[in-house]
C-alpha cells in the first residue's frame, strides 16, 4: 500500500512511497503542478 499525501501547490491527494516522500524532504508535487513549472521554466528560456 502507498500513504497518500498533499500536493504542496493545488492540495490534491497523490500517492507517493515514503522514500520519495523522505528524499524530496515533504516537497512534493503532482505531476500536473510539476507540468505547469516545467513549461513556466522553458518559457523563461527563449
């Protein structure tokens, strides 16, 4: 069973291991969160 946690941006509940919990220090983020700062840094770029 994976815990469930809190995306640190939009609250959504997204399942992660402990150790990725752990290794990230409770930075976690889902991946739609994760999109949008990806395409925020490529847009800074050009």
């Amino acid at each position: 069973m994976v815990p469930i946690f809190k995306c640190l941006i939009c609250r959504r509940d997204i399942e992660r291991s402990t150790k990725t919990f752990w290794s990230k220090k409770g930075h976690i983020l889902c991946s739609s969160c994760l999109d949008n700062m990806d395409n925020k840094d490529k847009s800074k770029i050009f």
